[in-house]
C-alpha cells in the first residue's frame, strides 16, 4: 500500500499544485547573526537579587556538594590506588594486579565522595540557612555553618563527638575563609 507520489506533487509551479511552500525566514527581516546575540550581563527579577555579589541558595548548594564530591572521589581514588598496590601478592598476574587497583579506587573513591559530598550539602545549607536569618554576609556565617555542619554530621556519634566535629569544621572554614581572604589582598590575579 505504497502512496504513488506524481511528479507534480513537488513542483510548486505545476497548476495541480496551487499551495506555496513554506518559508520559516522570509518574512523575518532581520539579520541572523542579531538573533543570536545573548546578552551577556545576568538577568534579575527583582532589584535587590541584581544588587547582591554572591550566589543564590541553588548555586550554593550545588557548588560545595558537586566540588565537595569531585575532591572525595579523586583524594578516595588516589588512597585506593595506594592501597590497592600495597595488596598485591607475588603470584600475581598483572591482570588481576589491574583489577585490585580499579576496584580499589572505584570503592574508596566512591566512599569518600559521598562523604564530603553530604557535608558538602549540609554545609551549604547550613551558610544559606545563616545568611537568610542574619541578612548579613560575612565571615561568621560561613564558621557558623563549619561548627553546625561538623556537629550534625557527627550527631549520631554522641554529644562529645558532636562538639569535637563542630569545633574541627569551624576552625577548618575559619582557616579557610582567612585564606581565601589573605589571597585575594595578597596574591595580584
């Protein structure tokens, strides 16, 4: 049940044929290349977004866990690497060398991404939750969130644990942010 087509049936100018084809561009006068050419200063709904320097909460939390993850998995898949040439046995073909050293990283690198990954996440929650009450952008949000985001992770452990944790992630953003700044006074980019 094959549909014959005519020659006149794609000739536009037979007389069977009274219908034009259809153009997208011919009535558009306006160059291509102008169609094209996205403005490149952000967009805001709002003044007071447009005013602010930093990022929302969205790009906050899906910058420290995407980078917080990324840096797990490559220092997890060096310390698997390390361990995984450290088991290798004297009998060992160099197949199955190469299969202890892949599943070694994979699995370490895994793990260790999924734990920075997560206090990555609460970490950025915890900066944008601060900043949100306080209204104010400064260097006690982000050790304010260091010393949340090591207790709530250590939470399950116990209270000393808790505050252990808490008290190593503020001074590790303290630490941080100290540096950050000193770089930027310091170091001509």
């Amino acid at each position: 049940m094959a549909h014959h087509m005519s020659p006149s049936d794609h000739d536009p100018n037979s007389d069977s044929s009274k219908a034009r084809l259809y153009n997208p561009y011919q009535d558009l006068q306006v160059p291509m290349r102008n169609l094209y050419q996205l403005p490149t200063s952000p967009e805001f709904l709002f003044v007071e977004e447009a005013k602010r320097q930093r990022r929302s909460w969205g790009e906050n939390l899906t910058f420290y866990t995407g980078c917080s993850y990324l840096g797990g998995a490559i220092g997890g898949g060096g310390a698997g690497l390390v361990s995984g040439v450290r088991s290798f046995e004297s009998g060992d073909t160099t197949k199955l060398r190469i299969n202890r050293v892949l599943n070694s990283s994979g699995h370490t690198g895994r793990v260790w991404g999924n734990r920075l990954g997560v206090i990555g996440l609460i970490y950025a929650g915890m900066e944008s939750g601060i900043q949100a009450v306080r209204d104010t952008e400064d260097v006690w949000n982000s050790v304010a969130a260091g010393l949340g985001t090591g207790a709530i992770y250590r939470a399950a452990k116990g209270v000393r644990s808790a505050a252990v944790a808490g008290a190593v992630g503020g001074v590790l953003v303290g630490v941080a942010v100290t540096a950050r700044q000193a770089a930027k006074r310091y170091v001509p980019i």
